[in-house]
C-alpha cells in the first residue's frame, strides 16, 4: 500500500459477493482498500475479467488514470511496481 499511496493511487477490489460476506472477507484479508460488489457480474463482464464460463472471475488488474483513460490492464497478479509505474 505505501507505493500506491505514494504513487497517488487508490486501489479498489471488486468481488461478485455480497456486501455482508466483504466484511468478514476484509477484516480476515485486513484489507486496507475498498471492496466493491459486483453480484451481478457487471463491472467484471465490463473489464474482461469474467472467465470462459460467464461466471467465475479471472483476477484482473487495471489502472484507470484521472482523465479517465486505461493505463495498464493484466490478467493475474502483476508486480506492484508494473502496476505503479502505469499510474
């Protein structure tokens, strides 16, 4: 987190869960960064995250600048500082 904070970037998780099940799942993770839910596969199926089936979720990583425009987009788990050097 301190390099994202560094960098002036906020991440944010999106997860088909519910919003009950994102609070045992944060404080069990002690995520430190928001976890938005997706029941309905919305966001995942809008960024390409959604695997062959339409159902699971393929972990994605995108960096969205301020102006709005894709600067990094990977399938897994990039190194952080790729994922910074994109911000």
């Amino acid at each position: 987190m301190a390099k994202f904070t560094a960098a002036n970037i906020q991440p944010l998780g999106v997860n088909p869960a519910g919003v009950e099940s994102h609070k045992s799942y944060v404080e069990k993770f002690q995520f430190n960064f928001p976890l938005l839910s997706d029941p309905d596969r919305t966001i995942a199926g809008a960024y390409h995250a959604l695997k062959e089936d339409g159902r699971g979720i393929q972990r994605t990583v995108y960096v969205i600048g301020k102006d709005g425009t894709v600067r990094f987009a990977q399938r897994g788990a990039p190194p952080v500082d790729d994922i910074v050097r994109a911000g």
